[in-house]
C-alpha cells in the first residue's frame, strides 16, 4: 500500500480525508512551528536533565554521559557523511 505524503493540510482535509476515511497519511510540515525542533538538543538535555537518573533496559543511567555519547557519535558520522542530527542544531 502506498502511503500519501501531504504538506499544507488543514484540520478540516485531515479529518475528512484521513481520520474518517480510515486512510493512512504522512504530515511532512506538521513539526516546522514547533519550538522544540530547535531547542531539544542534547545540549539542552543535558543541561536541564543531566544528572536526573532514568532506568533503561532496568539499569540506572544519568542523560550527560549519554549525551555526549551522542554528540561524539554525531561528529564521527558526520565526518564520514552518514549524520544522524543528533548534535546541537544551535
């Protein structure tokens, strides 16, 4: 099944076309407006929740060294033309 790809939709097309139709559709701008496509970062992650300790797969781990896992890893793919945008966008 192929799935539409739709920019510009309104709330209205959404639910007449989409919602109640049953049909599956993929939004491409629905996320431009959103402050948090700047602002989270894991830069910002880090500096807000860094030392907040979170379970994963049932181990406890702080965010910061996650992070900057991250950011490394970022800078390793982007050198090598394969990034994920996972480094700060600011």
């Amino acid at each position: 099944m192929r799935v539409e790809r739709r920019d510009r939709l309104t709330a209205c097309e959404f639910l007449d076309r989409y919602q109640i139709g049953n049909r599956p559709v993929i939004v491409i701008d629905a996320t431009e407006d959103w402050r948090a496509m700047d602002r989270w970062t894991p830069d910002f992650f880090s500096s807000h929740f860094g030392k907040m300790q979170v379970q994963i797969y049932g181990s406890p781990f702080e965010l910061e060294p996650i992070s900057k896992s991250l950011e490394e890893d970022e800078c390793k793919a982007s050198s090598s033309g394969h990034g994920l945008g996972l480094a700060s966008r600011g």
